[in-house]
C-alpha cells in the first residue's frame, strides 16, 4: 500500500496571496555562536531553544527515517547481485549491470531534471499558498517526464540490437527491450514521488521508492530464479516492480493534491524548465559518472564487467549514509543562507559531514582490509576484483570526507557551479577510461572513476570555503578517524593470524566493528552528537522540518550534488 501521507490539511487561500517570507529571529532567542553551551538535550520548557540546536535535531529526525530506507534499499540492491552471481554466475551479473546502467541513463534523459523541480516548485507554490500553479506543475511535470519517457523506451526497443552489437553482446537485446517496456513506470514514479517530497514528507519516496520497490524486484527476482526463469526472469522482475511502484506512487501524490482545494491548473513551463534544465544536465552528469565506466567496458569487450560491478556495489553499501543525509540536509541549507545565517549553514555543514564519516569508516574499513574475502561472497571468481575494490574505497572515502559539499551549492543557489562540476568530472572520467581501459582492464577502470570523484570533491569542498567559509573537518570526523586507524590495525591483524575464508571473514569484521565502536566511545561523544542520537530516538510523533522560504531552491536529487550509488 502506498505511504499514508502527512495528515494535516493545507488550506490554500485564493490565488496570489502570499505568505510573508520568514524574517529573523525573535528578539531575545540566543543565537549559537554567543551563547553559552547548554547541556545536550532540548531546551527547558519555557525556554527558546537557539536555532543552530534546531536546525541541528530538525536535520537529523528528517534523515532518520531516509536512512533506513536507504539502508534497506541498497541491501535489496546487494542481495539481488548476490542471487545472480551465486545462481547464474558473474557473466549474467555483467548483462544485468549494463541492462540497468541503461535504464538509469534513459530515466534520467526521460525525467529532463523535473526531479529536482517538481520538489522544488511544488514547495514554492505550497509556501506561496497558489494551488493553480501547483496543480500546473504536477501536471505538467508528469505529462512531460511520461511522454518523453515513451518515446525513448520505443527508440530503445527498436534499437536494442544495435546498442547491444554496439557492446559486443547479443545477448544483451532482450534485456535492454524489457528495460525499455520498465522506463516509462520507471520515470513516472520518480517525478510523482519528487512531486510529493514538496510536502516536505519523506514517507512516500521512502516506503515506496526506497522499501517497496527494492524490495518487490528482489522477491520477484529470487521466485525467477527459483522456478528457472534465469536472466530474462530477472529483467521481468524489474518490469513487475517497477510499474507496480509507479501506480503506488501516482496514488500517493494524488491523496496530497486532493487536499488542496480546486482550482483551474496555471502552467508555467518556462519558470519548471528554467530550473529544471540545469538541474537535469547536473544530473545526467553525475549519473553519467556512475555508469558510463560499466558501459565503456562492454564497448572495450571486457570480460570482466560482471566482477567489477560486483566490487562498485560492495563500496556501494560503504557510502549509503550520504544520499539519506543530503535529502535532510538541503532544505535547511537553502533555509539558513537565504536568511543570511551562515554561521548555522557552517555548523549544520560540519555536523553532517562528521556524521557521514564516522557511520560510514567501518565499512571502508572492512574494504580496505578484506576486500577478496569479502567478493568471495559473491563465488571464487569474483575475488580477483580485490584490488578494484580497494581503489573504488578509496575515492568513496574522500567523497564521504569532504560530505554533502555539491548539495551546499545548490542550495546556496549555486546550481550552475554543481552542473559545471559534474560536466567536468564526466568528461574527466571519460577520457581517463578510455585511456587506462585498454591498458589496465577494470583496474583502469576504476583508477579513472576515483580520481574523477576525488577531483570534483576537492573542487567543491574550495568552492564551498569561498561561498560560505566552511571547511567539512571537525573535532568528531578526526574522532571518527581515529577509530578508524584503530579498527585497520586490529583487521589487520586478525587477516594475519587468521589464514582460513570463511573464519577470517566474520572473525575481521566483528573485530573492526567492536575495536571502532569502543574506540569512538572511550574517545567520547561530543554535544552535537547527543544531540543527533536524542532527535533520532524522539523522531516518532515530531512534525517535520520547517519549510524554505519561497524562492529558494528545495528538494533536489542527490546525486546532482554527489555521486552516491551505482
């Protein structure tokens, strides 16, 4: 069933009229740099709480819920690579990751950056109190994103067999025609479930995009598999989920319009498609840079597609913790700098990146130390991606250090900086695979996507101290590095001492968990970070994050800003 959406009713006065823009502070509310620490916790009844604690507990119960769903997508995700390579093998894992790198590049072109604008605009209108403009962009944006989505999936049937002469595998023609007939619901449920996000509600992008859908590919691939269905019944799978999901998705956003009263839709294409086209150019960009590595090496021919896609999706499940706190991180950012607040834009920075680091330091832990033992996992012949492993770990452990820092410029309105960035690092990437794939395999491969994703972080972290002063280190991310060391040296120890696959395995990672997790306690909890736990622990029964203020950029796709996941 579709996410029960936020219950309280939005009652839209006539057309125009506006609600006043949010303006400073109460006179007499201490504002975080002057005042005095208070202890960890919420502010005495009676007493204002200062904005940065907040901005600081509003962040964390906002990505409370988007953690877990990220934290069950990508293991659906895992566990569907998983069934392929144990079942069909590491060759039929390569088709379906190519098949797949297709469908999110066709997604993408499809939705032309009506992502980030439906969540933007629908925000914009509801905080504006015009429910013609909102039922507009609804309509506009799904009409849109679903025709030109039809029209791409036709092109993609009718030329499958080209693409997949194109990489070298006729095998791939039926996957890429089920792909296409699976890029219409695809599309159509992303922009209704960016639509929904308006509502400053994360219940239907989480329970349907990130728990529904994942999950019911992952249960219709299993029963493919099971009765003997092989490949093709996966690439079905993703046709069941996919269109199931999207009528969940349309119901969902259809009970949050009717809510809003009646009203003769206003289409304003040129304000959706002044925004959206950067945005989409960002997003195909970073997008871009997540596959075209994987479809590169199927034009070279190489062999080995099947092993590295299994490698990029261990280091996946490292990085997840970055797109659910990029989702409650943007609205405040775009809150904070419109009002000028930058000191709060620092604070709030900080805490999110040290955040980032220390949940994601064990599992880049794990990779750096048991890389083979962990790909054996997936069967014998994937361990030979070990060292492919090691370097994709590496360019995720810089992009987790430096944190949200694209989703800071875009929404400090730097939107065309971020989509410079991610034009930059593709064409970076892609001269450097086509460079290093001939000479070096899917080791090249992955030298050339780490030093892409290093370079555009570096980038973004000095552009983000020139726009606002901040610098993404803090006393907890030097903790969190710190237990980290920690955790290496004992994993490496037990992978000396310990011979034997599988005891090595659990053996490592137990160890590397427990020496991190004791380490960042006998280090200590800072203020903040009481602060974060408490807020997630209470998330239950609290409202949602205030909204922006008209006018500033809302909502977004995440990997516009950073790239996250394959």
């Amino acid at each position: 069933m579709a996410a029960e959406p936020d219950r309280r009713t939005v009652r839209v006065p006539p057309a125009g009229a506006r609600r006043p823009a949010p303006g400073p502070a109460p006179q007499g509310e201490p504002e975080p740099q002057g005042a005095p620490a208070p202890q960890p916790g919420p502010a005495p009844r009676g007493e204002p709480e200062p904005q940065g604690d907040r901005h600081v507990r509003g962040m964390a119960r906002g990505g409370g819920l988007n953690l877990v769903g990220a934290l069950l997508s990508q293991a659906a995700v895992f566990l569907i690579m998983l069934l392929l390579a144990r079942v069909l093998g590491i060759r039929e894992v390569g088709r379906y990751a190519q098949c797949y790198a297709v469908l999110s590049l066709a997604g993408l072109l499809s939705l032309s950056g009506f992502r980030a604008g439906l969540t933007r605009f629908v925000a914009v209108h509801l905080a504006d109190s015009d429910a013609p403009a909102l039922r507009g962009t609804v309509r506009l944006g799904l009409a849109i994103s679903a025709a030109s989505s039809v029209v791409l999936a036709v092109a993609l049937a009718l030329g499958a067999p080209w693409l997949a002469a194109r990489l070298h595998d006729p095998g791939l023609v039926t996957g890429l025609r089920l792909v296409a007939l699976t890029l219409p619901a695809s599309t159509i449920c992303e922009a209704a479930l960016a639509a929904t996000r308006g509502w400053r509600t994360q219940r239907p992008f989480t329970f349907i995009g990130q728990l529904y859908e994942p999950g019911t590919r992952l249960l219709l691939t299993a029963l493919a598999l099971a009765t003997g269905a092989g490949l093709t019944g996966a690439y079905w799978a993703l046709v069941g989920a996919g269109w199931s999901a999207a009528l969940l998705a349309l119901v969902a956003l259809g009970r949050l319009v009717r809510r809003v009263p009646s009203a003769r839709p206003v289409y304003r294409p040129r304000q959706l498609f002044g925004f959206s086209t950067v945005s989409w150019v960002s997003s195909l960009s970073s997008t871009g840079l997540i596959w075209v590595d994987t479809l590169l090496l199927g034009f070279f021919a190489n062999p080995e597609i099947g092993v590295y896609n299994v490698a990029t999706r261990l280091v996946t499940v490292a990085i997840f913790v970055l797109a659910p706190i990029n989702a409650a991180f943007g609205p405040y950012i775009a809150h904070l700098h419109h009002r000028g607040e930058l000191a709060d834009v620092r604070r709030v920075y900080a805490v999110a990146t040290g955040w980032v680091v220390r949940l994601s330091m064990p599992a880049f832990v794990a990779l750096l130390v048991l890389p083979g033992d962990l790909l054996r996992v997936f069967g014998g012949e994937v361990a030979a991606g070990a060292a492919v492993t090691v370097v994709l770990a590496l360019g995720q452990l810089v992009n987790a250090a430096t944190g949200p820092c694209g989703t800071v410029l875009n929404m400090s309105g730097r939107v065309a900086v971020n989509m410079a960035d991610n034009v930059a690092a593709l064409v970076l990437n892609m001269l450097l695979n086509l460079w290093l794939i001939p000479a070096y395999g899917i080791v090249g491969a992955a030298l050339a996507w780490s030093v892409s994703l290093i370079v555009v972080n570096v980038a973004r972290v000095l552009q983000v101290r020139a726009l606002v002063g901040a610098l993404p280190f803090t006393v907890g991310m030097v903790k969190g590095i710190a237990a980290g060391a920690a955790a290496l040296l004992a994993g490496l120890l037990v992978r000396w001492l310990l011979p034997g696959w599988p005891w090595r395995l659990g053996v490592g990672l137990l160890t590397i968990v427990t020496v991190y997790l004791a380490v960042v306690l006998a280090l200590g909890l800072g203020r903040e970070d009481l602060m974060v736990l408490r807020a997630l622990v209470r998330r239950r029964g609290r409202g949602v994050p205030k909204p922006p203020p008209p006018g500033t950029p809302t909502g977004g796709t995440p990997t516009a800003g950073t790239v996250v996941a394959r």
